[in-house]
C-alpha cells in the first residue's frame, strides 16, 4: 500500500498533526478489531453493520484532510489550515449524523426516500468525498467519479444501453450515502472488514527490518551467481511488493539500494531502473497479500480470498521468472559476475539474524487457509511480535509504536478516501441497471466474439489504468466489462485477473509509466528510455493474461497432468522469447537474428493454448536447434581443417 506519511514533505506532518493522526488510528483502530473478533468489553461492543462503516469513514476521512493538503506548491505541502480544519469537522457532523440513524436508515429505508436533514447532510458527505478522492489520487479520477455521481440524475437522457431510470438530486445522494452499494458499497467494505489487518502486517514487518531482511535473503539466494545483482532486484522486490502491494513505495524502498547494484555489477542504468520498475511492478500481483485489490476481487466473485492467492500465483511466478532469465541471459551475453570475496552474504546469517521475520510470513500464509483472512492477519502480526519478544528479549519502543501507528493510519485513510469516491461509480452503475446493460451490448457489439472482447477490454484496461488508480480502473472494469467475459464462458477468475494484469501496464508503459519514471530518478536514467526498456523486460505481463484466460490449467484450475503440462510449456515458450530478446540462448551462446525469430516464434506458438499451434511451435524448435547444431559443427570443421592447413605449412 501507498505510504502518504513519507510521500511529501514535514511542514505539513508536525509533531501536533502526527498525535492527531495517531489518536485517529487508535480510535479508528479500536473500532475496527471490536468489530472484527465481536467484542464485548471495556463498554465496547459491536457495531450495526452500517453504524461501523460511516464511523470507519468518519474517522480515516478526517486522517485524509489532515494528510492530504487542498492544493501542493511544487514539493512542498502547505500547514494544515482553516479549510482542512472545516473538511474534518463536516466529516465528523455528516458521518456522525448517519452513523446516529443508523437503525433508522434501514428501518424506513432512508437510501430510497430521506427526510431533508439526511438527505442534506448525504449531500455533504458526497462533496467530501469527491473532495478526498481529487486530494489522495487526483482531480482525473475526482471529475470521473463526479460525472459517475450525478449520472442518475440525468440517465433517463442517455442513449441506448446508457440509458437509465432517472432520479432527483436528493434521491442519487440519499443512494449514495445511504444506501449499501455505493459509498460503503464492497470496496470500502473490504478494506474495513479485511484489509487493515494485513496493512498492519505489513507496516510492523518494515518496521522491523523484514524490508532488509528480505534484501539480504535474496542477496544470498542470488548474489553469487552472474548478475547476481539484479536477480536480487528481482526477487527481493517481489517479496516486499507482495506485502506492500504498492508499486511507488516498492521502488522507493528496495530500489535505492538495487539499483545503484546493479549499475555496479555493469548493467546500464537504464535497464536497471527498468528491471526494478518491473519488479516492483510484479508485487502486486503476487501472493501473499497482492495489495488491496486482490480482496475487491474475492468479495465480487464471492470467493475464499485463498482461491484467489492460489490462482494468482503461477502467472505470478511465470512473470518472475521470465524478468530473471532475462537478466541472466543479458548478464551471460555481456560477462557479467556476481558477488565476489568479502562482498559475499552468507544464508546462514541471514537466516539466524532474520528466522522470526521468515517465520511470521509463513505463518501468515499457513493462517489464511485456516482462519478467515481479516482473522488471519491479526494472528500472524501477534506471533511477529511474539517472536521479536523471543529474539530481541524486548517489544519494540515507543516511537516505533507511534511510527508504525501513523503509517497504518495514513495507508487505511489513503484507501478509505479513494474508495469513497469510486464506490459511487459503481453504486450509479448499479442503481441505474446501466452496469449490466453494458456488458449485455459489449457481447452484442462483439459479435459474441472472445478475442475482439478481449482485444477492447485490454486497450480500455490499458488506457483507464493511465488515469485511474489500480484499485478504480479493476472495480470499474469489473463491473463493466468481467461479466461480459465470464458470460461468454471464460473462467471468472481468470477475467478477473485480466483486468488486473491489464490495468497494471500503465505502470512500466509510455506515457505514463510512473514505475519507470520513479526508477529511473533514481537510476539517473532517462525516463522514457527505461520506459520502453521495462517495456520489453515486461512483456510477460502483454501475453500472459490472453493465455491464462484461455488455459484455465494457468490458474491451478483443472487436471493434475494438466495443470503439469501447462505450466511446462508456458515456461518453456517464456524461456525461448526470453532467449530471442537477449540474443543469447543456453548451452549455444550468442545467436544471430534468424535464431532469434525461430525461437521467438517456437515461443509465441506454444504460449497459444491450443494442441496444433503448440506441436508447430515444438517443430520450430526442433528445427532451429537443428540448425544451430549444424552450423556449429561446420564452424568447428572448418575451423579444424584450417588449423591442418595452417600446421602443415608450418612444417
């Protein structure tokens, strides 16, 4: 998750604002596990489900007006001022009046027709929502969650599939506000009931060294080998982005100290702010924890949120291990070494110095199967605790107490601020029936067609991801264009992902290519350059979800031999295009460039899920191979005749 605390600048966090923040997250907090393991004690008691939500809200809101300023000068953050101060105290009127009603709302059914005063303050709670969202993720996302807002006052004017039944201004806020499928619609509903558990996994994990825990495990994992370095880029940011689940933060993090690495073992600077962009880039779509839209995705398909880890994970891990093999290759075409002498990290220090970080992880894995995952989360950031007791004889201090509050507080009211405006899209898709007429005409205008829906749903993934945050352009999309697929007859899952992997582009992919762009900073790389290099080292992330969505086998979905020989090929195909981008193929050396399109074309063949296309890319194969061998026999012959020649002159 974002870090917003450590995003920008002091002036605006002093010490008065940081209590503040921390009084927020102990109360937001507090509310938050009664609510989850149903307390009753110390005068606390659970919550009517929507009573908890607008409290959740009221609470982390006020946090994202403190946090967020109304407008940023350059780098730097203006005090908290007069008009954050009124923000927060609407927040705390609007959210308390709802929270108040509560019983209410649901009796007399409020979301349909409100008194004025509710209808008033829904209102209210509205604009501060549009508000929260242009401060935490921009004003794009802001006008688009504004237009989605307003839509059902004027869909009855809409044409076609967009039209909708109409409603009054006070009728689409009351909805919004009150009702159960907008404001506190799944979204914010997940981060409240699930999400937060694992955030403060996470924060306590970094706080307490598992970041360079990680950092030093794949050094001695990897460190030896040729390009140790960016091998270590590659597997030390995928652990930690599979906690974080923010890509920006990832970088930030492991990539001060990978990059500059890299540049060292002899990569050029632009592919090392490439191969951690993509790295980092990969977190989020990797198991464990995956960010926050792993869980979205659980609760719209209501499913376990370990269906959705074990299906995340062999893409997941094909994507990984194609960014290694292509670091590899390009380490073994270019001479490259890994750690040498003094500079060599040993395992077994690592693993003495670092067991309990090790341990809690693995628990945390072991606990999602058996317990619920808001549950789950709780209990494996005790046990870290338990065992940091063990290890360091003492729980950690006061300040990183405060420390780690104040990140768990600035990550959930991040979220909370964002997903409060982009539950209103969903909610006016779905008041309207506009969600389900659209992906009823997008298969009526595809012509029932898989690959041309496909082929739309990832250019318009792609081109919402550039202005959305991954969290909007998913919801969004799920709810437009995943039904489409899964009615066609895709596997759900598998639909689901798509719009993920799809939506993620924009991070390594010109124009905007923030992960790139951020790496590249820190490379002292040109921007665009690296851009289009991550580009290239991640385009596993173009194919594999078009091949998964087919081959549900990908997914762990099927027949064990299937799933076996799926996979086998998948890496096989990743292995030769990997080989063809880097002009150098295993047990050969460098190839030329008829090689290289035989094995890039071997490669594309096989990664097509179909018995025909998969034996032409083998025969392909076989036949570059062949000719591989054959030129390099004639190379070594005429070679050996030359050495004749020359030794009998000699003579």
């Amino acid at each position: 998750m974002a870090d917003p605390l450590t995003a920008g600048p002091t002036a605006r966090l002093t010490p008065l604002v940081r209590t503040a923040l921390a009084n927020l997250g102990v109360l937001g907090l507090s509310i938050i596990v009664v609510q989850t393991f149903n307390l009753s004690l110390f005068g606390a008691f659970p919550l009517l489900a929507n009573r908890y939500y607008y409290c959740i809200i009221g609470v982390f809101l006020a946090a994202a007006f403190l946090i967020s300023p109304a407008r940023r000068k350059g780098l730097s953050d203006p005090p908290v001022n007069l008009l954050d101060l009124g923000l927060i105290a609407l927040t705390v009127i609007s959210c308390g009046y709802l929270a108040w009603h509560a019983e209410t709302i649901i009796a007399r059914g409020w979301e349909v027709v409100a008194p004025p005063q509710a209808a008033l303050l829904s209102g209210v709670l509205v604009l501060l929502s549009l508000e929260a969202v242009r401060r935490t993720a921009g004003t794009l996302l802001m006008v688009i969650c504004a237009i989605f807002a307003v839509y059902p006052v004027f869909a009855d004017h809409m044409p076609a599939f967009l039209w909708g039944p109409s409603f009054t201004l006070s009728e689409t806020v009351a909805a919004h506000a009150m009702g159960m499928e907008s404001i506190i619609g799944i979204p914010l509903r997940v981060v409240a009931d699930t999400l937060v558990g694992f955030i403060i996994f996470g924060s306590f994990l970094t706080s307490m060294g598992g970041g360079q825990f990680f950092m030093d495990l794949s050094m001695a994992l990897m460190g030896r080998t040729r390009g140790g370095a960016a091998k270590v880029a590659v597997l030390s940011s995928g652990l930690f982005g599979s906690l974080s689940g923010s890509v920006i933060s990832n970088i930030l993090t492991t990539g001060r100290l990978t990059i500059p690495a890299m540049k060292k073992a002899g990569y050029p600077a632009q592919y090392a702010a490439a191969a951690e962009s993509c790295a980092s880039t990969g977190g989020t779509l990797m198991p464990p924890v995956m960010g926050a839209v792993a869980f979205i995705m659980a609760s719209f398909l209501d499913v376990p949120y370990t269906t959705i880890m074990v299906a995340a994970l062999v893409p997941a891990l094909l994507y990984y291990i194609a960014l290694v093999l292509q670091v590899d290759l390009y380490a073994a075409r270019e001479g490259l070494t890994g750690e040498t002498g003094e500079e060599r990290t040993s395992l077994a220090t690592v693993l003495r110095d670092g067991w309990h970080h090790l341990t809690s992880l693995l628990a945390l894995v072991v606990m999602l199967f058996l317990f619920s995952p808001s549950w789950a989360a709780y209990y494996a950031t005790a046990l870290m605790l338990g065992l940091a007791l063990l290890k360091y004889r003492r729980l950690p201090g006061f300040d990183k107490v405060m420390a780690v509050l104040q990140d768990v507080t600035g990550n959930i009211a991040h979220l909370v601020a964002t997903l409060c405006g982009i539950g209103m899209v969903v909610g006016s898709l779905a008041i309207t029936g506009v969600g389900s007429a659209f992906s009823r005409e997008l298969i009526q205008y595809g012509g029932e067609s898989v690959p041309l829906l496909l082929i739309l749903g990832a250019l318009t993934s792609f081109v919402l991801g550039m202005g959305m945050t991954v969290s909007a352009c998913y919801i969004f999309l799920a709810t437009l264009l995943a039904p489409a697929l899964v009615e066609l007859g895709l596997n759900p899952i598998g639909s689901h992902l798509f719009v993920l992997y799809w939506g993620m582009l924009s991070y390594i992919t010109p124009p905007v290519a923030l992960a790139a762009i951020t790496a590249a900073q820190i490379a002292g790389a040109s921007g665009m350059q690296s851009a289009f290099k991550a580009m290239r080292l991640g385009a596993t992330l173009f194919v594999l979800p078009f091949v998964f969505v087919y081959e549900p086998a990908l997914l762990l979905d099927g027949p064990t031999l299937t799933v076996v020989a799926a996979v086998g090929t998948a890496a096989l195909a990743l292995t030769l295009v990997s080989c063809a981008f880097e002009s150098y193929l295993y047990g050969v050396g460098r190839i030329g460039t008829a090689a290289r399109l035989a094995l890039f074309v071997s490669g594309a063949l096989l990664l097509i899920p179909n018995r025909d296309t998969e034996l032409a890319g083998l025969a392909v194969l076989v036949a570059a191979l062949a000719a591989l061998f054959l030129s390099g026999r004639r190379s070594a012959g005429n070679g050996a005749r030359n050495l004749t020649k020359t030794g009998g002159q000699d003579g």
